[in-house]
C-alpha cells in the first residue's frame, strides 16, 4: 500500500498502471451497477485510484474509501467544499461515512 503524500499527483505516479482498462463498474449489495468510471480524459486519475483501492482493498468499504481519500489529497477537500464537484470523491466520502460498501469490478479490453 501507498503511503499518500499532500499532492494528488505525486500519488497517481506511485499506482499501477491504467493500460487496457476500459471501465470499472461499481456494484451494490443487490448486484445492480450504481456507477462506472470510463477510461477517458478527466476520468483516468479516478479510474487508476478506484482500480488501486480495489487491488488493496478488494472491495470498497469505508477502510477502502479512507484511504482513498488520502489518495486524492488536496482534490478531497475541494470536493467538500464543493459538493457535486467530484462525484467520484464524494462517493468515497459517502461511504467513509457510513453508506454501504461496493464492489468494485474491473472491465479490460
């Protein structure tokens, strides 16, 4: 596991490579797909981080969304302070504070 610093990039240049991920799909308790993160521009920071949390987490869970959380650095209080701005952060916080956990399912090329 990471040990995430205070800036988002820095981060994003320590985790595994997105290569060959088309999405991923997050998966509630039920199996319905709540949400997915596509590899396109604007997206791909979040894409390798959710595809990271998944490889060290196995699922995302409040443990997993923490963690996230220090991940993305200085974008996490940005995205408090502007709800809706990063919907991808905002999950993580949603489930860091209470909201049920999700898997997380990788689709390749």
């Amino acid at each position: 596991m990471i040990t995430a610093t205070s800036s988002f990039k820095d981060n994003l240049s320590l985790l595994p490579s997105i290569e060959g991920v088309v999405r991923l799909d997050l998966i509630d308790e039920s199996g319905a797909v709540v949400a997915s993160i596509d590899n396109q521009p604007g997206k791909q920071g979040s894409l390798a981080v959710y595809q990271y949390l998944l490889a060290e987490f196995g699922a995302l869970d409040a443990k997993a969304a923490m963690h996230g959380l220090e991940v993305f650095a200085e974008h996490t209080e940005d995205a408090k302070n502007r709800p809706g701005a990063h919907p991808n952060i905002d999950r993580l916080l949603e489930i860091a504070g209470g909201a049920p956990a999700l898997r997380i399912e990788v689709i390749k090329v």
